[in-house]
C-alpha cells in the first residue's frame, strides 16, 4: 500500500518495533531525564557538561534525520502522552486562542530559553534542572488536559519549531507510536504525516500558519549566529545581549522577506535555504564540540572538517529532496477530488485476465491495443476512436485497407472474397482489409496502406482475350461496373474501357451511405478508389452522364451529352432505384429515399435546415434499420415501420428478431411492426420557407390500422427495384431483371449485364459480393474468343450484415430448416443477449443467424460456401463449442 | 488550498473521503466484469499520451496499470506544468465523457502504463442493453462532476 500512496501517513507506515518495547524505551527516557535532574542538582558540572555538550548538540542532527524518532522517545512527549494512556486525560479541545497562538508561543519560550543560557542555563545546574523539570511537569499536566498531544507536543512546546524545520524531509521515517489511536487534536499534525506536515502548514488557507513558521525560519539562523559569536555576560551587558540577538534575528527575518519578495520561488522553498544554513551554522559551532567526545588520540581538526562537510552535504541533499517533495505535493494537492474505481479488486483481476493477449501497434498515432484473440482489426481500430472508413465488414467492399507493417502472419487468413477485394484495389502486397482480418498475435499496422507499383502484375495470368474486342463500354460505374472494368483490363491489356456513371462520383461504399447521414466528414473517406486509379487501368471514366440509348445493332451508346461510343462489347451495369410504393403524400416536402450519397446528403442537409426532431423509417430491413440509427445518431425521435411481425425477416428468425428489436428499442429507436403507411400529411403550413419548395411539409404518417405517428421527415426504405428503362428499350429479354445466363450474357451476345440489374435464375438479390461475382463473370465473358469464356457464374450464398453499433449480426444462407432432412442447432446467451442458430441439411450447413459472435461469421459462412460436411462437429455445436468455425479462418 | 487530505485518518474520515470520490462503489464484482467487456485496454510507454489537450474523444479512461500525469493546459511551445500524477484505479476523462467538450489539459504515461477505455459509443451499447448500468454510471459520473464543483466552488 505504501508504494501506491505519494505521502503516506503513520497508519499507513510499517511499525518498527511492538508498542510494548516503545513504551519500555519511553520509561527509560523519562528515567534519564530525571537521573540527569539529579545529575544537575548533585553533580551540576558532570550535568551540565552531559546536557550541554553530550545532548544538545546532537538533538538537532537527530531531528534532521529520524525525527520521528526522537518524537517516540522524548521524555517530554512521553509524560504528555501518559495520563492518556491510563486514561486520566480530560480530553480537551484546546482553547482557541493557544490552538492559534500555541506555535508563536513555542517560538517565543525557545528564543527566550536559549538564549538564556547564556546567563543562567549553561552554568547553573539547579537552574537548569528546575527548567527541565518544568518542562516535563507543563507536559505532563497539559497532556491530563488537553486531548491527545494538542496541549504540548503540536503546540507549546520550545522544540517544536525547530522539528518542523529540519524534520520535514526525514532521511529515515519512524512512525508516531503513541496515538493509538488518533484523535485528531491537530490541523497539519507532524506525528500524523512528517513529510507534509510542514509543507501543508506553508500551504495553509490560513495565512498565519505559513506566516509563524516563515517569521522563525527566518530568525533562525540570525539567532544562531548571534548565540555562538556574542561573548557571554558579564562581558556584555545582559540587556545588550537580548538587544543584540533580537537585532541578529531581525536581520536574519529581514533577509528572509527580502528574499521572499524578489526571489521567484516559493516561499518553502527559502524556507528550506534558511534552515539549512541554520543547520550548518550550528554544526559548524558544535563540530568542535562534538569533536571532544571523541576519544582523544584522534586530533580534533580531523573530525571537524570532514563533520562540516558531511553536515554540508547532508543539507545539500536535503534541499534537493525538499524542494522535489514540494512539487509532488502541489500536484497532489491541485486537484482534490480524483475519482476512483470502486472496485479496485475487479480492476486488477480483469487486468490480469488481460496478460497474454496480443498487443496491437497503431502507426503513427503509436497506439498500443490490447485485443482479444479473434478480433478483427476493424473493430479494434473503431472501438478505440481511431479514424477507419467501414463498409461491409465482410470484406468485399474495399472501405478499409490497412498496411500490415509487420506480424501479417499473426493475422487470420486471407478469404477469397478478401483476396477479390485486395486484387481490386491494387494496393501493396502487405495490405488487409481490415473488418475480416482477425488478430492471432503481436502486429503492427498502419492505416494508410501503401501505394502500389502492381498494375503490371496485375493482369489474370493465362487468361485469353479475343484482339478482335478493342472497345467495351460499361454503362453504370457502382461496384458491378467499376468491376467488370477492373476484370476487362486485367484480362484484355489493350482495349478502349468506357464507364460511364450517371452520379457524380468515382465509386463510393454505398454500403456505408447510411454514415453521410450523422457522420462529419460528408463524401471524404467514403471513396473506394483513388482517382488515378482509373488512368492507371486506362480507363475512361464519365462521370455525371447518362447514357441515354444504344443502338444494338450499330453498336453504339448515345449519351445525355450527344456524344456516341461504339462499342465492340457493352455490360449493363446500371444497377438499381428505391422502390417507393404508392403512397398519399410521398411527394410532401421531406419524404425521401436512401439509395445514393447524394440521397443521404440531401437527408443531412434537409434535418439541419428544417430542425428535423422526429423521423420514421418505414422498412424494417437492413437498410432501414441503419437509416433509423443514422437518423438516431444524428439526435433524432425515429420509429421503424415494419410490415411483417419481426424485423430482418429476410435474415432473421422470430427469437433473433426480437433480440434485435430490444436492442434497437434499448438504444432509443422506436420499433412498430405490423405497421403499414397508408397515408402522408403535410402541415399544411404558410412559411415561406415551405412555399417556396412547392407543396406542404410532412407531418404525420398515418397507417392502415388508423394509428398516426407524428414525424418532420419520412424515409421510405421500401426496396429496390432494377434500373431497366435502358434495357427495355435495347428490346433486351426483361423480367424483374435483364435476363442472364450463367456467363452473365443477356439475349444479345455481346451485350452482358451483372449485378442490381441483372435477373439470373429468376432473382434479382441485390447485394455487392454478388455484383462482384457477377461482374467478374461477365468481363471474362466479354473479352473471351467466342466459345472459350473460362468463367461460369455459380449462386453465391448471400451473407448479410447490420452495420449499427453494439451489433454483430450476420446471417447466412438458410435461416430456417424446411423439409425432413434439415435441422437447427439453436443456443441463446440471454445474460449477454448473444444468439446463435445453425440450419443443417443432413450434415452439411447451409445456414446461420449469428448474432453476438462475431468471431464465429466468417468461418460458418465459409462452411455454407463450401458445402463442408461437419457430422463430427455437430456434438460440439450442440454443446455451444463453435471453434471449429474460427479454426477454418486461421 | 486543500491539504486536509493528507491527514484524514483511515478509519475514521477517510472511507468517507474514499467512499465519496469511489466511481461505482455499489457495483458488485459480476457489474464490473461485465463493464470491463466494453473497455478496450490500452497500453502506455514513458510519455505516451492517453489524453491529448483539445482532444474531443468522448471517453473517459480507468488507470489499471502505472501512472499517468496530468499537466496543466499549455501553449505547445512551452513546457507543460504538471499538476498531479494519477495512480492505478483512477479515472480520468469524464468530463469530455460528459460534456463532448475539448480537453483541457494533457495526459501523459510515466513509465509503462495501462489504461481502460470505455468510449460514448461503449455507453450507448451498455444503455441499450442494460439501462440500469447505464442510468448509474451516468448518475455517478454526474455525482463526481458536482463533488468537483463543490470543492472548487468551496476553494472560492
């Protein structure tokens, strides 16, 4: 405890000895003093000799080094304390008057008894036992009345300022033993806490107690001086001596304030300059002295010297450890309320559970995270406020590469849709994705990956391309486009690319849009690829056009712009629009879609302009959920509506949707379900403001069952629908999509279309890593000889993700057994509202709700993938044992 | 000045003193582990800073290992004053925590340090899942902030 604690008091401190061998030591004290009353009266030159030159002299070297020592063992301190240990001490509070006087008291009777002896004290024995016993005897009687040691020892007493002085920096601490316990009878009590007993008193709110203890510190050594260098009466006349040692004093005082006032340094700390010379005068007077006891074959002027000297540097050190004290003791003292963990037992365990796992080095910032095994960087990285784009958190979307500068292999492993993602992004072989990957051991990493020198070994080794292709046009630049124009380049190294966007941007995380909406930092960090990327792949990039008809038979695209682009082969990549259904009032001011950035933007702009306070979302799917937290993030009241009677049907069943929704409800987001918009009202306002928008602002939703809930902006997350004006009028073959075959060719065969757009297999899914492999199948197949594509597109099991706080929700495939052959495994962790469900058909897995496990996702969506067989696991995954899962990432 | 402090008797003032600046003293054992699973842990060498002056961080740390000194607001040309040097079980940060605002002052590792941190975005899980943890940390965190007040203003 003593090492956790800058200035420990005396309960605080190790006891040197039992009580009983102090009190013993006490007696005995007590015996010697009186012995050398006896000595005084009997034998006054052996008693004088044995006081004056035996004992005073070395009483200030042992307040200067132990103190508490001599606190223990006075013979004064321990008459003071006697009627208190038998219990004859009346116990009272000292009078106002001596409890602010008592020091100046103690002050006065020393000056006046030591400098006494020069006329009476150092030669009459009597006189000096009678003293002695006075002083023991006031002690006595004080401490029979008064509480504690407030009567005597912390007040009154002639040596107490002197202890102050030299004892507040004790070389060697000895802990007060007589207050057993304490009372409490004293402000800034020495016996309670030496080594700030003093400097509390010069810090004091009252003035005064700083003020007493500068006035004697300061007369000091003035007062020293002038004891050893006046000649002792009669050489002088007694009133000039008294006279000369007040003006020695006041000289001395005098240069102490003087230096207060011109020297910037705190008051202590001359405090500490003067008792150090008053220290060093006296032993340089009473080396000599002390010198005699010796015996006396050592020559005196070998012991003085070296004594000085010692005595020198003893003080020097001293200063230098007084004056940092004083430091330490301002910072303590500058804040006074620093709060504690109230359970510092829990503290240290949990820390303790910490030791061993592997340490995360953030560069630049120089951040080191302690991270739990199968973390993944990206969490680590968001949890501790350190600034990371984030996407999918599966790995697909590009938003956040991070250079591994060193540890690569204490990461998990690289999954092929992460490997996809990497080869996309071209950046340097040391770079990760880093929602995917999961820390194992010790790595450094940086968040800005480093830039590459790849394009030339980019190209997709073996892959033939027909020298007949030389223009291929991709209309859509979303992630399908700028795919299926990445593969293009990497299979055909000298086409013409055209990609042509209708939106302004260069490809962003549409997937993170929701960000836009409460985030800071608008479309910064939100692009997937630098801008030189495009020049690098030599690719031509519209941005902001729309291509607004193809001829299919000239092979030509006409853009908004008038210009014409032939093309050899043309991918559809023009993805998808919210779907708003018809709804009453979907044309008020502040009803919205959330498809693009711009979207968003317009969401963020239009929740600033108008003071937005209540938002519904009607949808309760994943986009809608992560608009609604958008929105709640954002400061504003949100209800979700949700048609079905759980949200996420899509992905989650009946006890996981609940899960969620009482997290959502938790965090404030209000959650109706079997709630269908039936109309929009406007607020029917006159604002100018509004008029000049055309038309009313929304006010209110209400739904079919009559109920209305009041809203400032309504956002229809309804689905999406395909973009397919375009296609129809190529006289494409159209349903819910383009309709594609397994090389992602449309009924014209150098036309192909791939992701929102196109309809394989009679569905349309919606979701970027299937764009991705759509994309990448209709490259290969549009620059491939005729006959010789070497890619076929094969369903990819769809893996969704929430993207909200506190939420690790993934579900995968199948989220409900259906038909004899298929089970579940089904786990619940109420008290850490986790859930975990696997649908199994026969042996193999082939769907999963996850959610709180985040450890556990990519490792089961890697077994639905591959269609693993995992009847040895089963037991295991019944018993709750799902390492299996993570062990397939590693 | 407030030396008193330095003299409050362990059995008698102190666990008063020790039970008012306590953050959660009525959390059981079971509470505080499960707090602790929002905490991220975070390691400190000599003069790494936990908590940069002017940062906006809404998180508010718990000293696990080690010390960690406070120093006073500073023009970055100069150097800093310290003000007082924080111990093992202190926490630190609670007032950006609360009120979003710009940190005051520095802090900075002495030597090899560990700290928790327990972020605004922690809280908003732990209020999602568990109001009752979370309406107390806010009221103790609330409670500290006014006992600081009350010394300050009893300083005055």
């Amino acid at each position: 405890m003593q090492s956790q604690v800058p200035f420990p008091n005396f309960m605080q401190m190790r006891q040197w000895l039992p009580l009983w061998v102090w009190h013993g030591i006490r007696i005995a004290s007590v015996g010697v003093a009186l012995a050398l009353c006896i000595t005084l009266i009997v034998l006054p030159d052996w008693g004088l000799y044995l006081f004056w030159r035996v004992l005073i002299p070395l009483v200030p070297l042992l307040f200067f080094v132990a103190p508490g020592l001599w606190r223990n063992i006075c013979p004064m301190a321990a008459l003071n304390q006697t009627p208190r240990l038998f219990e004859m001490t009346k116990g009272l509070v000292l009078p106002q008057w001596l409890k602010e006087y008592g020091y100046l008291i103690g002050i006065s009777l020393f000056l006046a008894l030591v400098s006494s002896r020069k006329v009476l004290f150092n030669y009459n024995g009597p006189a000096l036992a009678i003293l002695i016993l006075l002083l023991l005897g006031t002690a006595f009687v004080m401490g029979s009345l008064f509480k504690g040691k407030s009567g005597w020892c912390s007040s009154i007493c002639p040596l107490l300022p002197v202890q102050r002085i030299y004892g507040q920096t004790p070389f060697v601490t000895v802990p007060n033993s007589h207050c057993q316990p304490c009372v409490g009878c004293t402000k800034n009590c020495y016996d309670f806490n030496p080594p700030v007993a003093y400097l509390a008193d010069m810090y004091d709110d009252d003035r005064h107690f700083a003020a007493y203890r500068k006035l004697f510190v300061g007369l000091f050594p003035g007062f020293i001086l002038a004891f050893y260098t006046l000649p002792n009466p009669p050489a002088i006349p007694i009133l000039a001596m008294y006279g000369y040692f007040v003006l020695y004093s006041l000289v001395s005082v005098g240069l102490f304030f003087l230096a207060e006032s011109t020297v910037k340094v705190t008051a202590n700390k001359l405090t500490v300059l003067f008792g150090a010379v008053a220290l060093n005068l006296y032993y340089w007077f009473n080396a000599p002295v002390l010198a005699n006891l010796l015996p006396t074959a050592i020559p005196t002027t070998s012991f003085v010297w070296p004594f000085r000297l010692l005595i020198l540097g003893l003080t020097l050190f001293w200063i230098y450890r007084t004056w940092q004290k004083e430091t330490k003791f301002v910072e303590q003292t500058v804040i006074p309320l620093t709060a504690h963990v109230g359970a510092q037992d829990s503290l240290v365990s949990h820390q303790a559970s910490m030791v061993g796992n592997p340490e995360v080095l953030i560069a630049p910032e120089g951040k080191r995270i302690v991270a739990t095994k199968g973390v993944t960087l990206l969490d680590l990285i968001e949890q501790n406020g350190l600034p990371i784009e984030a996407g999918c958190r599966m790995g697909v979307c590009g938003a956040d590469p991070v250079c591994i500068v060193d540890g690569m292999g204490n990461l998990s492993k690289i999954s092929s849709d992460e490997r996809t993602t990497l080869e996309r992004l071209g950046l340097a072989p040391n770079t990760r994705m880093a929602c995917v990957a999961r820390v194992r051991g010790h790595c450094k990493v940086s968040l800005t990956p480093e830039k590459p020198d790849l394009f030339s070994t980019s190209f997709i080794q073996g892959a033939k391309f027909d020298k007949s292709v030389e223009k291929v046009v991709i209309i859509g630049n979303g992630i399908a486009g700028v795919t299926a124009a990445d593969h293009v380049r990497r299979r055909h190294p000298h086409c013409e690319i055209h990609l042509i966007g209708r939106e302004r941007h260069h490809l962003y995380n549409r997937m993170a849009i929701t960000r836009l909406i409460y985030g800071r930092s608008a479309m910064q960090g939100l692009y997937l690829l630098p801008e030189k990327w495009y020049d690098d792949y030599n690719i031509t990039c519209w941005l902001n056009t729309q291509a607004t008809g193809v001829d299919v038979d000239g092979q030509t695209v006409t853009l908004g712009t008038g210009e014409t682009l032939p093309y050899d082969r043309l991918i559809l990549t023009t993805g998808s629009s919210a779907y708003v259904p018809a709804l009453e009032g979907a044309d008020l001011t502040g009803v919205f879609v959330l498809r693009t950035a711009e979207d968003a933007m317009s969401i963020r702009d239009f929740v600033q302009e108008r003071v937005c306070r209540q938002a519904v979302v009607a949808g309760g799917g994943l986009l809608g959920l992560e608009a609604a937290y958008g929105l709640h993030k954002l400061g504003l009241e949100v209800a979700v509506l949700e048609r079905s009677g759980s949200l996420l049907r899509r992905q989650l069943d009946d006890r996981s949707g609940q899960i969620l929704r009482n997290y959502l409800e938790g965090m404030g987001i209000q959650i109706v379900t079997e709630a269908e918009s039936a109309s929009l009202q406007d607020r029917r306002t006159t604002r100018h403001d509004d008029s000049r928008l055309g038309g009313g602002r929304i006010q209110q939703v209400t739904l079919t069952d009559g109920r209305t809930l009041p809203c400032d902006l309504f956002l229809i997350c309804a689905g999406i629908r395909s973009n397919l004006t375009l296609a129809q009028s190529m006289g494409l073959t159209v349903k819910r999509g383009v309709v594609v075959d397994e090389q992602m060719r449309t009924n014209r065969p150098e036309i192909f279309a791939a992701g929102d757009v196109a309809e394989y297999k009679g569905q349309v899914l919606g979701l970027w890593p299937i764009a991705v492999g759509q994309a990448e199948v209709a490259a290969a197949g549009a620059v491939a000889p005729a006959g010789q594509a070497d890619k076929t597109y094969s369903e990819i099991v769809p893996v969704t993700m929430l993207k909200v706080v506190g939420v690790d929700l993934t579900s995968i495939g199948v989220i409900g057994a259906d038909g004899p052959t298929q089970s579940e495994i089904v786990l619940e962790e109420q008290e850490e509202h986790r859930y975990r469900k696997l649908v199994l058909d026969g042996n193999k897995v082939i769907g999963a709700i996850l959610l709180g496990y985040p450890t556990e996702a990519a490792g089961v969506a890697e077994a639905v993938r591959q269609g693993l067989d995992v009847s040895k696991e089963i037991d295991a995954f019944k018993r709750g044992d799902w390492r299996w899962f993570v062990s397939l990432m590693e | 000045m407030n030396t008193a402090t330095f003299f409050d008797y362990p059995t008698l003032a102190q666990p008063a003193a020790i039970e008012a600046t306590a953050f959660l003293a009525s959390w059981s054992h079971s509470k505080w582990t499960k707090f602790f699973h929002y905490c991220q842990t975070l390691r400190f060498s000599d003069g790494d800073v936990l908590i940069a002056q002017g940062s906006t961080d809404r998180a508010f740390y718990l000293i696990a290992q080690g010390q960690f000194a406070v120093f006073a607001p500073h023009n970055p040309e100069r150097q800093p004053r310290r003000l007082t040097v924080m111990e093992a079980g202190a926490v630190v940060g609670e007032q950006t925590f609360l009120d979003s605002q710009p940190a005051i002052g520095e802090v900075r590792a002495i030597g090899e340090a560990e700290a928790l941190r327990f972020s605004h975005d922690a809280f908003a899980i732990l209020a999602a899942r568990d109001q009752e943890m979370a309406h107390d940390m806010l009221f103790d965190l609330g409670r500290l902030v006014s006992l600081r007040l009350r010394a300050l203003m009893a300083e005055r």
